[in-house]
C-alpha cells in the first residue's frame, strides 16, 4: 500500500495552488492591500468558465491549456502581456498565469 493514494495528493496540491498559495503571492507582494490582491486572484478562477462550452464539460485526461479558449495559447500570450500593465491588471495576470502552471502541472505531472 501506498504511503499516500497519488489522486489525494494530486487533488490536494491542484487546490493548494488554485487557493492557499495565491495567499502567500498577496502578503509578499501585496501586503498592503493583500486581501483585496487575494480576492483577484481568486476571482482569476472565472477563467474556468470556458469549461462550460466544452463536452464533456470535464475530462481528466484532456490537459485544459491549449484546449479551452481561455486556456489558449493566444490567452496565455495576452495574459503575458498583462504583467507590463500596472495595479489590477497585473494582480489579475498573475492570477491567470498561475491559474495556467496550476492546470499543466495538473495534466503533465500526473498523465504522463
């Protein structure tokens, strides 16, 4: 028996990425305002909206980036880009870029 079931731990670092270290991305860079800075990085996770046009809706073994138009590649260059911008804008870059590490991580580190 394993000392810990793979899908547990895989399911506790894909929300401990999507809530719990966007945390500490607000007190380090945003420790001023950082709950405000921590509520837009949650808010980021509306970007999983574009799951609802596709079917099936969820399939753990398709990778989101590259196949949701939100998780494009053309998105992740605008979201890029959106680093360069000031105030929010930035706050919400870094929550849409990690939002994307955390689901090719998902998808790469644990299907191959």
């Amino acid at each position: 028996m394993e000392f810990l079931d793979t899908g547990l731990l895989k399911t506790f670092i894909h929300y401990f990425l999507h809530f719990v270290f966007p945390v500490f991305i607000a007190l380090v860079f945003y420790r001023n305002n950082w709950k405000k800075a921590y509520l837009i990085l949650l808010a980021t996770m509306l970007v999983d909206l574009d799951h609802l046009f596709a079917d099936p809706i969820f399939d753990p073994d398709r990778a989101s980036v590259g196949f949701h138009f939100l998780h494009s590649y053309y998105a992740i260059a605008v979201y890029f880009l959106m680093l360069f911008f000031k105030g929010n804008v930035r706050i919400i870059a870094i929550g849409l870029l990690l939002h994307m590490l955390t689901d090719l991580q998902d998808f790469y580190l644990w299907n191959h």
